[in-house]
C-alpha cells in the first residue's frame, strides 16, 4: 500500500495503527519515502518518542554513507548500543569479536547473529519491539543483508520495522523494495515538499507571520517548500545577522546534498560552479556523468526543491555549496568549466569569469580572451571586471612584451577609475618602455600619464629611450612624437622644449597628418595658448563633431582641448553648447576620471560667463571627485576656478582653505600653474596683501612669456596687476600693463578686450573712463560674461557719479546691482549698495508694491540707507553719532513706511530712484 502526505499531518496515525496492530502477533512493515530533507527524520523520531511511551522496545540507526564501507555497521548500532537490552549487546560484542572483518560465514559469527535474533524473538512474545533504520540506503550491504533475513523472521511477530529512505535509487533501495513487496503487511508513506499553505502554517507556529520580511509565498519560492529549508530560512530571518547572511539555510542545504548520492552532489556542484542553467550536456560534461545520470540527479534536486530549471531556488545556494568545496576542486572545475565554455564558443567575459575563480591559468588562448573580455568589461563601465582580467593576464603571461602590453592597458583602466592607484602600475612600465617593449601609441600613454603625475624626469626618460630603441624610418614613432611635443607645448612648456624635434614637424593644423584625431585637439589648443589660431570655431567644432556625443578614451582628450580652445578663443557659450551634452554623456559612465576632468571644464565655461556659483560648484564637485593627489600637476585647474570663483563671490574662507592646501611643485611648471597663480593673485588681492598678490601676478606673467603662453583670454594677468599699482599709487606702471593687455586683445568684439578696456579705464581720467568704459560694456555684454559687464558697470556708474549725472548713474546702477545679485558677488554688490547710499541718502523715495511712492524723512533716510549696506544698529549710530535707540526709532518708522519686516527686504525696497523720475 502506498500513502502520499503532503502536509505532515496522518503520518504519525499510519504508524500509531500499525504499531496497535503488530500487538496482534503479525508483523508490520514501514517504509518512508521523500526527497532529502523532507522531515523523514523527524518522522521517525516522533514516532519513536509515542512507541517508547506505548512500552515498546526501540531500536534504531541512522546509516550514513560514510558507514557504507564499514561492515555491519547499522547492525551495530541497532543491537549493540546502549539503549539494547543486555543480553543483546552480549551477543553484538561476542558477534563483533568473532567477525572482525567481512567474513559472515564464520561459524562462531553465525552462531552468535542466531542466539541474537533468538533473543530478540523471545521479546516479542512480551512487548512490541520497534526496529528503525533511518536512510537505509546508505546501509553497508553485510547489514542490510541481514535486515532482510530479519524481516522474514520477524513476520509472524509483535515487531514493527521502519525504515527510511531518499529518493535516490540504488541497488540498496531496490533490494529493499523488492523485498517489502513479498510482505503482505507493509506500508509505503510518501513525504513530499511543502504547499505554499503548508509552508504558511509552518511559519505560524514557529512565529509571527506579521515580522516576517519575507511572505509565505516567497519562502515558498526560496525553499521550494522543503520543510528543512523552510525552518533554517526563517532562522536566519528570525536572527536578522548581516555579518552571516543565510548560515542556517547554508547548511541546510548541505545537510541534504551530503544526504544524497555522490552523483547528486557532483551535479549540485557543477551547477554552483557554472552559476547559471546551461543545459544537462555542458553539466555532465562538467562533472564527469553521463547525461543520463545528470538528468536523474537534477530531477532529484528538483524533488527536494533545491533546484528549479537548472538553477538553484536561492541564490545563497551556490554560495554555500561553493564554499563547501575544497579550494583546489574549486579551482579545478571552473578551470574546467572554463574550457568547456571556450569550447562551446561562449563569450569572452563568461569564460573570464571562470578562468578568474579557477585563479591561474597558462594557457596561451586564455590571454586573448582574458584581454578580449577586460575591452567588453571596459566598454561596459565593468572596470573592476576588466582589472581582474588583465590582472590575470599580467600574472600568467610566460611572454615579457605581452606582459608590458596587458600592463600598459591596466594602467589606463585603472586611471579611468582612480589615478591615483594607477600610479604603480605607470611606474612599472618604465623598464618596459626603455626595453622597447612598448608599441610607440604606449609610450605616448605612459609619457603623459608620468606628465600628469608630475614625474617629468622619468617621463623625459621614456620618450628618449623610445626615440633610441624605434626602427629606422620609423614614420608611425615620428608621429607619435610629434603628437607628445605638441601635448606638452600646451601641458609642459617646458618639457617640451626638452623633446627633440621629429624630421616633419607641421607648423599649423592643416599640415598635421589627419588619420590621428589625438593630435588635432592638442594642436589646437597649442595654437590657442601660443600664438593665436584662425577660424578657432570651425575647427574645434569639427574635432567635437567627430567626437560625437559619446565619451570614451579616444575621445576625452580631444573633446576635452577643443572645448578649451574654444573657452580661451573667448568662445564661452560655444563650448558650454558642447560641454554639457558630453557631461551628461560621461555621467552615465562609470568614469570618475573622466567625469571630473569636464567638471573641471565645465567650471570653467561657467567662470567665464561670470555663472559665479555654478563654477564653484562644478570646481568643487571635480575636487571630490578624485583625491587631489589623484588630479597630478591638472589639479591647478579645478582649484584656480574654486579660488577664483569664491572669491568674487566674496566666501574668502572657502577660497583660501584651497589657496593654502598643499599643491605639487611640478604644477608650477604647466599651463595649471598658470591659472593657478593668476587666481591665487585675486584671492589675496581681495584679502589685502598687495605685495604677495603682485609677486603672484607678475611671476604668472614671467612664465606665461618664458613658455610663450602670454594670452590675455587665458590668464588677463596684466590687467589684474595693474589695478594693484593703481592701489599701491603706481599709476605709470599700471597704465603700462593694461596698455599691453589691449594691444593683445586682438579680437576687439570678446571678454577680453572687454576685461582689457575696462583695466585701460581704470588708469585713464574721468572723461577717457567714459568713453572706455562704455565700450567695454558694450563689448562684454555681447561675450555674456555677467560678471566682467556688472563690474564694466559698477565702474561706469562712478564716472557717471562723478560728472554728476544722476540719471544715468541710477540707471547704470540698476543694471550692475541685478546682475551683481544674479552672480552672487557680493563684495561687488555691497560695494555698489555703499556707493549708492552715500550719493542718494538725500534724495531716496522708494516703491510701494501698489506702483506709489512713499517718503522718508531725511533720518530716516540716511539710517536706512546704511542698513541697507549691511552696517549693524551700533555701526549706524557711531557713523551719524546718534544713539542706538535713536537708530532702533528711525528703523522701525521706515519698516512701517516701506512695508517690510526685515533688512533682507530692506535693499530692494530702498532701491535708489532720483524724485525727478517719479
């Protein structure tokens, strides 16, 4: 008779009724059946706890596998433990004596299994005696052999035999059946995974359903309903440990594949090992068994809801059977698992991934596909992926030029991610590049990695070397060294100066050799910083136009100098036209490297077009973006646009904790140190210190004009410096310097001949500074620079002050203050707000919201207009010797006129207007 239970529930009535009806004398048979894992243990158990209770003699063992090869090893335990009767066990040890190996025909072994079963024949005849072997498949075959002697003699006798079994199939469990089968009074009772009811009402009465993260149906799903899994899943939900993630379900799930054949738990293995369903050829394969075999053991595993179309339920699974496995099978089936992918044609990166759990490999068709798969990885932003790869590579590679190779493109992927921890790898490639293992593209690559980390030397070094080690004729190295000349004109003066001319070296972009796109973007901006370029629109717009909208490394460097050209051409809104579609298009990217670098850029655009607190923020997130050692000698730009923006925004507390943070000295010697300088120069301007912001000044233009680099678009030191002798009393020089300045500002109609006119102002008379100042502003509102137009009108506005014409004054000053405020200047705006309190405290009316006018009394002017400035209660009353409270009166009285309630509001509604305009 065959029983299936599905729920736990009418198991233990089956075996209460045959254990009632063994009493009769007949002998009762009990097989249970399940997948591993399926509570048969605790069947048994149960059980056994309700027939000691009902008096009956127990006898049980567990066969384990490992016990397989053990001679009568479950017999052992069945009659000779503890719990057996004296008598029993004396028959047992002399049994054991007298058979110390496999020799069950020995006379003095039988004679003693005889005496034992008569024993336990005389037992029955007073109470029930219950035998109950547990995975009596895994019995050792003398022991099973005598089971089934034993099932015969006990067929007429108060005896209940139980045994269990998995749903393995061995010459064990045929025996078995087989045997049963010829028993009229046997019973088979079916245990089968859990419904997701069952697995509900499993979760009710071990817990609150209700603090469960996971529902029933998801436990279920996890679980596939095997009551085992089931109870360790809602253990290790119940501990909620995030330092051991699914331990208990972990050796659960081992508890039931050790419980299965070998050949299951091969098949297990293989599938943690693939870590994806790839069909029954490629596992078989795998692991060494037939396809036949392979499909029976997943079919087993699929029985006992471990697995489910070829893949394990849990993720946890494969994890824990990975980590069961010794280190070296490990290795060795995904070493396999590799070459069986490779073999099937699978792609690269599925191989890879293989190949690097297997940890080593020498294979020579593994070093292409380990570098195929880091070029898919990379492509993908994967770049820890694509390092492990080429890691691999670097490591098993026999061949030393295809070592320096796999070097040189980690260094670059590094780099995309971190340059800082690039920096060993760069390092290493020295030795390669003086050996000339290196392809000439490679050498280039590491000379401006070794640039951008300030080791000029060794950079010196690798281009000599290179130049000394290429073949005669070597057209492919002139080039790359007419590519890396050009870069360091506009990078490293200097260094530049050092490298020695290729036989053909073009003077201008057109005769550059156009097959490489790298050079065009550096050519340009080289012409830009030196002597001027021609048509610089056209031209940077045609290298971002290749480009495209998609970043990646043979594009950054190009887009990046082209956007630069355009930027010190005085073509700001051009290049912010450009810069943000390949901003957005890094972003998506996992580039950090790259995403910093058009931050940076961008930063700039904004500084440019007088966007004050987008360019500190953009400056500001470029410098979070990679540590400041990662950034090398390029760290000069991102910091001059924070310096300089904060200060004119007036926060000289931010601006000078980055004017004062360490930089490396190597950066004095590039075009950053340039901008760094110039920046720098301001900031202390604005503090105070004259002297050391001329020093800064004046050595940024020593420099600019050693490395021919003296563009007023690029750093306008010469005006900023002339406004500093024009402090210090020393008119003549300032007069020189902004002279100088203009006459470089070629191109009349952009910012900098705006900046230029408006320093030449400055040093003129009052009749000179109008008619200059109003050229400025009308040259600096077509750039689109708020910033250089508010100050281009602040200054106007003091000249119109000065002639006496209020009118124009007020209305000048209207513009400058709404375009100070929009750039968040404020220095630039109290400056204006001071200048305005001090010309209009007699003559101020001011704008109700309905469109009227209102008066204040002259007290009440003059107090609110300097509270309008920002002066403080007590700086007002020391200004107008009043008291305090005298202040506090006028105050409130002019809050109540004008309708406001507090200084924030006070400015706008003081806003200047003459009583005449009324």
């Amino acid at each position: 008779m065959s029983m299936a239970l599905t729920e736990r529930t009418n198991e233990r009535f089956v075996l209460d009724e045959m254990l009632s009806a063994c009493r009769s004398g007949v002998g009762q048979l009990a097989l249970i059946s399940g997948p591993v894992g399926c509570g048969k243990t605790e069947v048994l158990d149960a059980f056994a706890e309700r027939a000691v209770r009902a008096g009956a003699l127990l006898f049980s063992a567990t066969a384990k596998r490992s016990g397989a090869e053990v001679p009568f090893d479950v017999l052992v335990q069945l009659f000779g433990a503890g719990t057996a009767p004296e008598r029993l066990r004396a028959q047992m040890d002399k049994f054991v004596d007298a058979v110390p190996s496999t020799e069950p025909a020995d006379a003095a072994g039988t004679q003693a299994l005889r005496i034992l079963y008569a024993e336990l024949l005389a037992w029955t005849a007073d109470r029930p005696v219950v035998i109950m072997v547990d995975d009596v498949q895994c019995a050792d075959h003398e022991s099973l052999r005598e089971l089934l002697d034993l099932v015969s003699r006990l067929r007429r006798t108060s005896a209940l035999l139980v045994f269990t079994q998995s749903d393995d199939e061995n010459a064990a469990t045929a025996l078995v059946q087989a045997e049963l089968l010829r028993h009229h009074h046997w019973r088979r009772i079916d245990l089968t995974l859990l419904s997701v009811e069952g697995v509900a009402a499993l979760v009710r009465a071990q817990t609150d359903p209700a603090r469960m993260p996971l529902s029933a149906a998801e436990i279920h799903r996890l679980s596939g309903g095997n009551p085992l899994l089931v109870r360790a899943l809602l253990d290790d939900l119940r501990a909620a440990d995030p330092r051991r993630p699914d331990t208990a379900f972990g050796q659960a799930l081992l508890a039931c594949l050790h419980r299965s054949s070998p050949e299951t738990l091969g098949v297990a293995r293989g599938i943690a090992v693939l870590g994806r369903p790839t069909g029954v050829p490629l596992l078989a394969d795998l692991v060494e068994l037939g396809q036949e075999q392979t499909q029976t053991a997943l079919r087993r595993l699929e029985s006992a809801g471990l697995v489910t179309g070829g893949d394990f339920r849990n993720p946890a699974s494969g994890t824990a059977v990975l980590a069961d496995l010794r280190p070296e099978e490990r290795s060795r089936l995904h070493q396999r698992a590799a070459e069986l992918l490779y073999l099937q044609g699978a792609s690269a990166s599925t191989v890879a991934r293989h190949l690097l759990k297997a940890g080593d490999t020498r294979q020579r068709w593994t070093q292409r596909l380990l570098r195929e798969a880091a070029e898919v990885a990379t492509a993908s932003d994967d770049l820890d992926f694509a390092s492990d790869c080429l890691g691999l590579a670097l490591e098993s590679s026999p061949d030393d030029r295809e070592r320096a190779s796999v070097l040189a493109r980690l260094a670059g992927v590094v780099w995309r991610r971190n340059p800082v921890a690039a920096v060993r790898h760069v390092f290493l490639l020295i030795e390669p590049s003086r050996r000339g293992l290196l392809s000439d593209r490679q050498v280039t690559a590491v000379a401006r990695s070794l640039v951008w980390h300030g080791m000029t030397g060794e950079a010196m070094e690798v281009i000599e070397a290179s130049g000394r080690t290429r073949k005669a004729g070597g057209e492919r190295r002139d080039a790359e060294l007419g590519m890396i000349r050009r870069w360091l004109r506009s990078w490293h003066p200097p260094l530049a100066k050092m490298v020695t001319e290729a036989p053909r070296q073009p003077e201008t972009l057109d005769d550059v050799d156009l097959a490489d796109e790298r050079l065009l973007g550096a050519a340009l901006l080289s012409e830009v910083l030196t002597r001027g370029a021609e048509d610089v629109v056209r031209r940077a717009e045609d290298i971002l136009r290749g480009c495209g909208t998609e970043v990646d490394e043979t594009t950054l460097e190009p887009a990046e100098s082209a956007l630069l050209a355009l930027l010190y051409s005085d073509h700001a809104e051009r290049a912010l036209t450009w810069c943000d579609p390949l901003l957005a298009a890094a972003s998506e990217r996992y580039a950090p490297t790259w995403n910093a670098r058009l931050e940076a850029v961008r930063g700039e655009i904004a500084l440019y077009q007088g966007d004050l607190s987008n360019a500190e923020r953009y400056a500001r997130v470029a410098l979070d973006r990679i540590a400041p050692r990662g950034w090398g000698v390029a760290v000069g730009a991102p910091l001059a646009t924070f310096i300089q923006a904060t200060t004119m925004m007036g926060d000289l507390d931010a601006a000078g904790t980055y004017a004062k943070a360490p930089v490396p000295q190597e950066m004095f010697k590039t075009r950053f140190g340039l901008r760094y300088l110039y920046a720098r120069g301001l900031y202390l301007s604005a503090c105070g210190r004259w002297h050391a912001a001329l020093s800064d000044l004046l050595t940024c233009g020593e420099l600019a004009a050693e490395w021919e680099m003296d563009v007023p678009s690029f750093v306008p030191w010469r005006g900023a410096a002339a406004r500093l002798y024009l402090k210090m009393g020393d008119r003549d020089r300032a007069q020189k310097l902004a002279g100088a300045q203009l006459i470089r500002a070629k191109q009349r109609l952009t910012r900098t001949a705006g900046i230029s006119l408006r320093a030449v102002a400055a040093c003129s008379g009052t009749r000179g500074r109008l008619q200059l100042l109003r050229e400025a502003v009308d040259v600096l509102h077509a750039s689109g620079d708020r910033f250089e137009l508010a100050s281009a009108l602040a200054d106007l506005h003091q000249v119109h002050q000065a002639m006496g014409e209020r009118q124009r004054a007020n209305a000048v000053f209207q513009q400058a203050l709404r375009l100070a405020t929009e750039c968040q200047a404020e220095p630039l705006r109290r400056s204006l707000l001071r200048q305005s309190s001090d010309e209009h405290a007699e003559t101020m009316v001011t704008k109700q919201p309905n469109g009227g006018l209102v008066k204040l009394s002259r007290a009440e002017r003059r107090v609110t207009a300097l509270a309008a400035t920002g002066h403080t209660n007590r700086e007002i009353a020391q200004k107008l010797y009043i008291t305090v409270s005298t202040v506090e009166q006028h105050l409130t009285k002019a809050y109540r006129k004008l309708n406001v309630t507090n200084r924030a509001d006070l400015a706008a509604a003081c806003m200047p207007i003459m009583a005449d305009s009324a």
